[in-house]
C-alpha cells in the first residue's frame, strides 16, 4: 500500500503525556493511517531527523473568530504550531453578526466581514472559505446579551431570556463547543449569576462547556473563581477558567487559593479546569480597563505605568506607549488621558503588565492547567507577542529551560488534555484514525522570539505544520494550503 505521507525518524510524543518513542508515522487523506515502524512506500516521505513529532497545538483561548475569514491564512498561529483556535472566548462570539461586528471594528478597524447569520451562518462560511486551520466556536454570552439587551444593566425580562436562549440554542444545535462569559465586559459585566445559570444550563447533557472570563482576577479572585464553580454545578456543566492569574501586586499569591479551590471541586466530582498563557503581561481592550475602573484606584488596581497602548485605528504614534508617558505628554490627569485616547480610539488595545512570575509558574505546574494564548489579533499594531509565541514559549523557556513542566506533560497540556476537555474528536493524538494535525520541532532550539517592541515574530525551532494532512507551515515560513476544518461539537 502506498501511503499519502510518511514521516519518519521522529521521537513521537502521542500527546497523552506518554514519553516520545522513535518510530514513524503515516498519513492517509486528512487522518493518520500508521504510528510505529511503518513499511511500505509513500508519495511523499519526510526525513524528521530525529526532532520531535507532536499533535498539533490547540489553542483553547482564543479570539480568532474574525482573523479566520480576513486573514486566512492564519500565519500568527500556524508559523507556531497551532493547528485548531478555539473562538469565542470571553463572551465575544460570532454571532448574531450586529452585534459581533462592533466587536469585529475593535480587533480589524480595516476589515470587511462578509455578515452570516446565527452560528450556523458564520460556520458555513468557514465551510467554503476555509482557513488554514480548524476553529471550533464557542457562543459568546455578551454578544448574545449586546444582541437582545443592548446595554442595560438590569437582569433581562421573560421575553428577553427567551430571546437569549434562542440564540444559544441555534448556537448548540450549529455545532458550538459551549457558552463564554466575559464578566468584566460590557454588558456582560451586568449579568447576575442566576442569568447566567438559566443560559447555561441549556448545555447541560450536550458535552458543552461553560468557559469563563471571571468577573474578578484581582483582590477578588477567590469569590470569581466560586462564582464559576457555582454556575458549572447548578448547571450540570464542565468548567474552564479563563487565563488563569491574580492580576495585579495586591492580588499576588492568591492562585494559591484559587488552585485548592479547583481541587477541591474536582474532588465533589466537578468538571473544573484552567487555562494559561506563559507571559506576566495580560492584554484586553483599554474601555475595559477604564469602565472597571481598575487603572489607579486603589488597593489592587493597576498603575499607569503598567498599561501600554497595543493597537490603534488611527493613532499608532501611540502604540507602544504606557498611559504614564501619555499622561506626562497631553499635561492630563490620568482620568482625562483615559477619555481623550477612548474618544479618539474607542477600540485601542492595551498590554497589562499585572502578574506575578511566580504565580505563572505555580498555575502552570498544577494538573488543572492547559495551554491558550488569549492573543488579539490587532495585526497592524504591537500586539502581545502571545499571539505569536506561546507554545513555543512553554516548550522552549518553561519546559527546557526552567523545567516547570517536562516535555511530555507540556505536550499533553496542549494537545491530548484540551482535545478531550472540549469534546474535539480525533484530534489531540496521535493514533492511527485520528486526523492529521502535527508539528515537528527541535526540542533543543524551539523558543518564542516576539518582545513587546517587536511582538509579530515567529518562533524558532518550528519546521514543519500539518493541518489535517496538508503542510501549512515549513520552516518558518506558510504555504498556500487552506486545509482547515469548520469543526462541530459532536
């Protein structure tokens, strides 16, 4: 029999946490057909040279949903090693496309969305326009809230909780992996608990997940993390906490807590994990950071100094620079800097620089962690360099270097643990049947390379990305190949 491909000589790391074994592997369509010793020719045979032979990376924190259909070919995230972005997080969804398009002006103030309608709209249009790829969707509580309630900040009436569970159901029954909050957000940040519970309990029984962006990472923390253990229970929902942190120096210490709480409801029996990006700087919108008025007020909040403009529509002189030195150069208070950027740019993005080392290694260690990168695709300013280098960076920096996680277990945080929290058959492993999403890389060299003055780098070490079978990325640089799948839950 001849195979499509067969890669071999490499130490292959199944993505289970086993160690890497020397053997090849062979490929059959878009699935693998072989792991092992593998005989038999092929149309295309791959010399690994010994380098390591992983599942492609998942990316469980993502806000890509836009970046898939304006920039498909996705070369932040291929170039290093992601092969599936879990869209929707942190209750910005894709739909309904009103709403999501004022969203979609804040990540791609240039870009021009074709519109679709509902989730299963929007997945359609990845089905004939695929990226390079595969996005599972999640459905964004705040789009949802944004599209029935616009901004009020009272809980919703009968008629406005039915119209919310239509949309999340069209979204459920569209194929989407679960339901995003993002409870520092307008209007998500309105939403009471109980809103919460109703909405999410549609899930339950489906597989779905409830991932959250909790209303509080700083001081508040330990009654955030309670909040969502709360809704996941009372739901009957699997949990997933968003970026994993206590964010700012008042907060430091606190994951301490925050982990025996995770423990602690995985113990009842509770479907209760985390996700993390390997950096001690947070990035987000700036309007956030100014409505929640965590910008120099007080005990916990965060410093001028601290926060950085990321990206701006029409201002880039701006970018790269914190509000500190923004302050000093209009001769403002900090207050007035913050409303005359926002009225220039509603849409900037900023970088936090909020979290303790410590705490990133400590969150990294525990069992409950895997891997997202949270990066915003604001590609035409400085974006945090997470949007580029986060697997490489806890391979190369934490992994080799520090020794935090070992290689196995750092795979398995990105591969095999993440396929099987949200429910993405096939994928995460590597066994014959499963499909073709791989990545070859040096354990000795891969490493992320982006700072904050020039984040857009690709990482080193990464030489080959298969999406499904086809090469989409090899030795830095991408290909033409659009293989990516419009995934759906179940």
């Amino acid at each position: 029999m001849a195979f499509d491909c067969i890669i071999r000589n490499a130490v292959i790391y199944d993505g289970t946490g086993a160690q890497g074994v020397a053997g090849d592997l062979a490929i059959e369509g878009d699935r693998i057909a072989a792991v092992g010793s593998v005989s038999g020719a092929a149309r295309q045979e791959i010399d690994a040279g010994g380098l390591a032979l992983s599942p492609g990376f998942i990316d469980v924190h993502t806000h890509d949903d836009f970046a898939a259909v304006l920039h498909p070919d996705m070369a932040f995230k291929t170039l290093g090693g992601v092969t599936t972005s879990v869209v929707g997080n942190c209750g910005m969804g894709a739909a309904p496309f009103p709403a999501a398009a004022i969203l979609a002006r804040s990540f791609h103030p240039k870009g021009q969305l074709p519109g679709w309608d509902g989730y299963g709209g929007y997945l359609d249009v990845l089905d004939k326009a695929p990226p390079a790829l595969n996005i599972a969707a999640l459905i964004g509580h705040g789009t949802v809230r944004m599209s029935v309630m616009g901004r009020k900040t009272e809980a919703p009436s009968d008629a406005e909780m039915a119209q919310m569970k239509a949309i999340v159901s069209e979204g459920l029954e569209a194929g989407a992996f679960g339901l995003s909050t993002g409870l520092i957000y307008e209007p998500g940040r309105h939403a009471r608990t109980e809103e919460i519970i109703e909405l999410t309990a549609l899930l339950k029984g489906t597989g779905a997940l409830y991932t959250t962006h909790m209303r509080d990472e700083g001081v508040g923390l330990l009654d955030s993390v309670d909040e969502a253990i709360r809704i996941g229970e009372a739901a009957g929902v699997g949990v997933q906490i968003s970026h994993h942190k206590a964010s700012g120096r008042a907060a430091w210490g606190l994951v301490t807590k925050s982990l025996a709480l995770i423990d602690a409801a995985q113990r009842k029996g509770l479907d209760v994990h985390a996700d993390q990006y390997p950096y001690t700087a947070g990035s987000t919108v700036l309007s956030a950071v100014a409505e929640g008025g965590r910008l120099g007020g007080g005990v916990g909040s965060l410093q001028p100094a601290d926060v950085v403009i990321a990206s701006t529509a029409r201002t880039p002189e701006w970018e790269g620079k914190s509000i500190e030195t923004l302050t000093a150069q209009f001769g403002l208070s900090v207050a007035d800097t913050l409303a005359r950027i926002l009225e220039a740019e509603p849409g900037a993005t900023v970088i936090l620089h909020s979290i303790s080392e410590d705490d990133v290694q400590m969150v990294m260690r525990h069992p409950s962690t895997m891997i997202g990168s949270d990066g915003l695709p604001t590609l035409e300013g400085k974006p945090h360099p997470r949007l580029y280098g986060t697997f490489a960076r806890v391979l190369g920096h934490y992994s080799r270097d520090l020794s935090v996680l070992s290689l196995p277990d750092a795979i398995y945080r990105m591969t095999g643990f993440s396929a099987a929290k949200f429910g993405l058959k096939d994928r995460g492993v590597l066994k014959a049947g499963a499909f073709a999403d791989l990545v070859l890389f040096d354990p000795a060299t891969i490493i992320d390379r982006g700072t904050w003055e020039d984040p857009k780098q690709t990482p080193g070490g990464i030489r080959l990305v298969m999406v499904n079978g086809e090469v989409v990325a090899r030795d830095g640089q991408v290909t033409d190949a659009r293989p990516g799948k419009a995934l759906r839950r179940g």
